[in-house]
C-alpha cells in the first residue's frame, strides 16, 4: 500500500524545517528534500513526530536529480500528495554593480526550481488524484527595495508562476498557492533579529506589532492549506508580514 506524504524542499533548517514540523504534527509524512539530506534538527520533536520525516537528497537547481527523486519516491511505495517549494537563496547587491551570475543564480534556486520542481511533481499529484503545491515568495515581490533587484524580481515571479499553474492545472484537482512572508526571525538570523540586532529598530518602526514573525507562524500557516480550510483556495499571494508592506 502507497503511504501519502509531502515534499518540502530546503527543509533542513529555517522556514522549511519549521514547515517540515508542522506538517509532521498535523500527521503528514514529510519529505524533507535538501541538497544534504537531512532531517529537521529538532531534538525536543516528539518521536512520533520526527518518525514522519524523511531525508532526501536533490539540489533543486538541477531538473533530472529532482525527477529521479520523485521517481525513487514512487517506486519505494510513497504518494506524493503536496510540494512546499521553501529552498531559496538571497543575495544583497547595488543594482548597478549585480553581475549576471548573481542574477543567474538567483533566478535559478528561486524561481527556475520552483518550476522545474513542480513539472517533476506533475505526474505524480496527477496519479494521486490531486493535491497541493505551496510555493514560498516573499513580501518583497512588490517592494522596491535597494540593493535586492535579483531577489525582488525572483520572487515577484513565484507569485506569477503560481497563478499560472493554479489555472492551467485546477482540471487535474492540483491547487498551488503562494504563501510570501516578510520579516521572519529563525535561527539563521537570530543575532539580526535579536532585541538589540541591528534591524531590531528598524523593524520597530515598520511592522505595526512591533516585532518580526516566526518561523513556526509560517509552518503553521502552510500546514493549514493542506487541510479542508483551503480546499477553494487557489493562485492566490498570502502575505505574512505583520502588516508591514500596507502600514503607512
């Protein structure tokens, strides 16, 4: 019998781990694909809920690795019932001095992977009858923000990417949603978002609660859209910024 479970990409650590936790609390098998491998380091998880996690191996800018990954997921007996595409890359750099690399390399962990991994999806949220793809953006993909031209316009497109699939593959009972988050403190940055961080301040002022999200506030977000509460919701942006990019 196929067991049902949820590719994450990138979800080793940060938003995706925090994605890959809440989705294991809520039941889900979660594979947590990552160019490591590994598994959310979560030591106080509950056993049964690190049990649901299982590590692959892929890197998201390379297409054949990732069809052989969902191929090898199939053929071991899992249904592939969703897709968090959470792994993604941001670089800071003056507009006038962005190599072509760095937008190269930013277009291509993350807004090229996000659709090279839901073709390799494809097939297989069809052959389940349907399911869910979760796409992570950012608030930033209508801002204009100095110094993040690559990641701005990389994450604008995410949000396009979504409306396109949720259209073209509503037919196949496929919902794909784009979940954009601002401010988010994790363990990557934690010293930046710390009380006396250096943008601690800044945030302050800008978002009206006065103080950044979680990571585990984004978990819970995305593991909601895979329960009934989301069944109508499709191509849609959701924004998880504490108010940030509307407050005047």
């Amino acid at each position: 019998m196929n067991r049902d479970c949820i590719v994450v990409t990138g979800a080793s650590r940060g938003i995706g781990a925090a994605i890959a936790l809440a989705l294991a609390e809520q039941g889900h098998h979660v594979i947590c694909l990552s160019r490591s491998g590994a598994v959310p380091a979560y030591p106080d998880a509950p056993a049964e809920v690190a049990a649901r996690w299982v590590g692959r191996q892929a890197d998201v800018t390379q297409p054949q690795a990732l069809l052989a990954a969902f191929r090898n997921l199939s053929e071991n007996g899992w249904r592939i019932t969703g897709l968090v595409n959470n792994a993604g890359l941001h670089i800071d750099a003056p507009s006038a001095e962005l190599s072509l690399d760095q937008w190269h390399q930013i277009m291509d962990i993350n807004a090229t992977s996000v659709v090279s991994t839901c073709q390799a999806v494809y097939p297989h949220l069809v052959a389940a009858g349907g399911g869910v793809i979760v796409n992570i953006g950012s608030f930033f993909d209508k801002l204009g923000v100095k110094r993040n031209l690559a990641y701005c316009a990389s994450k604008a497109a995410v949000g396009a990417i979504t409306r396109c699939l949720a259209v073209e593959w509503a037919g196949k009972g496929i919902r794909v949603i784009d979940v954009a988050p601002g401010y988010i403190q994790t363990d990557l940055n934690a010293d930046a978002m710390a009380p006396e961080g250096p943008l601690r301040a800044y945030l302050d002022k800008r978002i009206p609660g006065r103080k950044p999200g979680t990571a585990t506030d984004v978990g819970a977000l995305v593991a909601a859209l895979f329960t009934p509460a989301g069944n109508f919701l499709t191509g849609e942006t959701i924004y998880v910024d504490g108010g940030q990019a509307i407050a005047h």
